[in-house]
C-alpha cells in the first residue's frame, strides 16, 4: 500500500482499496450508508455480531433464564474468558488480563497497588497532556496515599524516571495528538532504576499490535468501547504482568475479588493471580456485547492492520495538506506515521463548529478543547475511499463557509 508522491487522484485511492487484505472485515460493522465514520476512537461502531447475541442475552439467559444463568450461560466467568480473548490483542498471556470495571477505575486499582510494590519511594511520574482522567486519578492516588504527582511534557519523560520514581504513569497513544511513546524504551529506563510503569491503552488496544510482555510491561488498563468496539461504557480491561500477581494488593477489596466470594466469610482474602482485579458484579450485558464485538478481531493480522492504519493516516495528512490549503487548519498529529497512532488531529481556532459541520454531513468525528478536530481511522470499518470523501467534504464545508450557521456553535455536552 502505497501512496503516489504526486498529486493524489480518486482512481490512486480507488487502487488502494482494491489492494487491501483487510477489505472484507468492513462487512462485520453495521454502519449507516450515509455516515463515514472516523470516530471508532471515542465510540467503536456495531460489530454485526452484537444484536443476535445481546438479544439471545436478554430474551434468553436474562428474560428465561433469570439468576441461573450466572452459572447455566457461563456470565460468572465472563471477566477472565473475555480478557483472555483481549490478551493477544495486546502481547499478553491469558492469565495476565482481565476485564472490570472502568479504565479510570482500573487505573485507580494499579496505580496504588504499584505504590505499594516501591514502599520507600513516593513519586508518581505522568505527562502533562495526557487525558484528564489519568492525571485526577494519579493526583487522587498521591493524595491518598501521601506521595506526590508530578506530570512532566512528553519530552522530558525519559529524563525525569530516577531513583526517587516508584511509578511512571504514560498513555501509549496520546488522545489529542496520536503521538506514540516508545513502551520498550520507557520501560527499560523505568526498570533500570527501580521504578514501575503503567501504561493506558485506551488509544492502542485494537489500533495496533502491542507487546506489553515483549516490553517487559508491568501495568496496562484500557477500554473496551473504543478500537475494541464494545459498545456504549463497556467495561474495561486491566493487564498485570505475571512475575507481579502474587504481590498484587489492590485497595478496592470488594467480594468478587475474593478468594471464595460465595463462601460469604469475614475478613477479606484476596483470590489468586488477576481474579483479585475484580471488585463487584461485573457488568454482564456490556461484557456480553464486548465479547461479540471482539470475533471481529479474529483471523485479523494486527501487522496489515498497523500497515492499513499508517496508510490510511498517511492519506489523509497528504490530502488534508493538498486540499485544505489555505483554511487556516494546523496539523496536530506527528507526520512520521512510526510514532504516529490511527488518528489524525488537524487544529483549527473554529474547530468545534466546523467538526459539527462536518457531522451534520455524515462524516462523524470528533472535537476535543481548545482547537483539536479529531480523526480517528478504526481500519476495519474504513475504505480508502472513505478517507477521500471525507476531506472532499471537509474541503466543501470550509468553502462554502456552512461551519459559520448558529447552530453549530452551540456547544452540547458531549464533543
Ligand atoms: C487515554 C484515555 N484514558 C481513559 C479514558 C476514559 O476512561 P473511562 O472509560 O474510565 O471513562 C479515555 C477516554 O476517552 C482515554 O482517552
């Protein structure tokens, strides 16, 4: 896959889509014909294979089967079967992933259990730009745990891991800009000085390939209704590497983290291995449907994956930079498409109200404060075509000026 260093044409485009081996994974989605949908990023679209199984979930197991279908369907051990199904999505073992709760919560969960691994060092180390959630929730832990906080640019990650670090907190794949750290490298200095590292894969679980043990990774949260496309608040997953389980103690010690949940006893004893991850009663339809969602994954090569992803982002910078001339419109996300994520952020002071432009045409993506309007590139769904349409329309927009109607400026409470 290719792209021409010339002027890119509609028929260059259209022979990138017939040399894509991953063409036929777009079948799976159900996707309006009228939307191109660049947003997989915050929301990932319907995997065809959710509605028969969360409507077999609910008339069946739930409407027929009531409380016996904690055991008689198998949702009791839905966390653990579904992180199994996540781990070599992201290089772990089976035994190293598991699926609860939300990615701030899980977040919460390691970062004091990685404090409590390093007793005599106080210092979390984050980024600043990161999203907010990582940042509240790392402050949250220092507070609580009387350590401090220190969020550093990107830049100075590397210089700023030393011996006082117990912890260094990074998302692999930046929410705004796309930019990607280098895992093995940051872990390598995090561990040549004793420290830990956390790492959200909220943005790079189902983007990319991952290798959290290649890396040597000791922590990974992420979620699941983003590249995973688990539908609506599905639930999240949480990665610990094994050499860590048996002196993992997470703070949030409810009964289904316990060694016997049903024996009802007193006092608390942490089960085995991630079991001891989990907190209450999962959250079953959004496993369920996360579960479905993830048999789109399978047979797929995470490698032509990441190759159509930097093609794709790759497409779009060099026609935003052919098309869009002009209009004032920046770009955000880094051009080496090796540190890049599957998502291209272009800057604009009227970003909100032109992202909503854009929406009220069907080409859905989304817009994050101050000026960020951002693309994210969920491979499987997208055609090359796609991507042209999209800045075709863009380009439209911003010459006609429709962005500049009221009601586009009126901000909703979700952007
Ligand atoms: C990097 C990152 N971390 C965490 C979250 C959200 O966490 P939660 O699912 O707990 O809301 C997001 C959501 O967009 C995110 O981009």
């Amino acid at each position: 896959m290719s792209i021409p260093s010339k002027i890119i044409t509609r028929e260059d485009v259209a022979m990138l889509d017939a040399d894509d081996p991953l063409a036929r994974c777009r079948d799976l989605f159900q996707i309006p014909d009228s939307v191109i949908y660049l947003d997989g990023n915050s929301l990932g679209a319907l995997p065809k294979s959710v509605p028969p199984r969360m409507s077999r979930a609910i008339e069946q197991e739930w409407g027929v089967g009531l409380i016996r279908s904690w055991n008689d369907a198998d949702w009791y051990p839905a966390p653990q079967r579904v992180g199994k199904r996540i781990a070599p999505l992201i290089g772990a073992a089976a035994d190293e992933v598991i699926v609860a709760d939300s990615t701030s919560i899980n977040l919460f969960k390691v970062l004091v259990a990685a404090l409590r691994m390093r007793p005599g060092r106080r210092r979390i180390v984050g980024e600043r730009g990161n999203f907010p959630t990582d940042a509240y929730v790392a402050s949250g832990v220092a507070e609580l745990m009387d350590a401090e906080f220190v969020a550093v640019e990107p830049g100075a990650v590397l210089d700023a891991i030393d011996e006082r670090v117990a912890i260094v907190s990074l998302t692999h794949v930046n929410y705004k800009s796309g930019r990607v750290y280098d895992m093995a490298e940051i872990t390598r200095r995090a561990h040549a000085v004793g420290a830990l590292v956390v790492w959200d894969l909220c943005h790079t679980a189902g983007a990319m390939p991952c290798d959290l043990n290649g890396c040597d990774a000791d922590f990974a949260v992420g979620c699941g209704y983003k590249y995973l496309n688990g539908g609506p608040g599905a639930p999240a997953f949480v990665f610990v590497a094994q050499r860590h389980h048996a002196a993992l103690r997470q703070p949030l010690t409810g009964w289904h983290g316990h060694a016997r949940p049903f024996a009802f006893v007193e006092g608390y004893e942490a089960a085995p291995g991630m079991d001891r991850m989990l907190v209450g009663t999962a959250p079953q339809m959004g496993l369920i449907s996360l579960e479905a969602a993830l048999e789109a994954f399978d047979g797929v090569d995470m490698q032509a994956l990441r190759r159509k992803s930097e093609a794709m982002t790759d497409l779009f910078i060099r026609l935003a930079d052919q098309e869009l001339a002009g209009f004032d419109f920046g770009l955000a996300t880094p051009r080496d498409a090796t540190v890049r994520g599957s998502q291209v952020s272009l800057t604009h002071p009227e970003g909100y109200a032109i992202m909503q432009a854009l929406i009220a045409r069907g080409v859905i993506g989304d817009f994050r404060a101050p000026d960020i309007l951002r693309f994210g590139f969920a491979v499987m769904y997208l055609s090359f075509g796609d991507v042209w349409d999209a800045v075709a329309t863009l380009k439209d927009t911003m010459a006609r000026k429709a962005w500049m109607a009221p009601e586009f400026r009126q901000r909703k409470a979700v952007t």
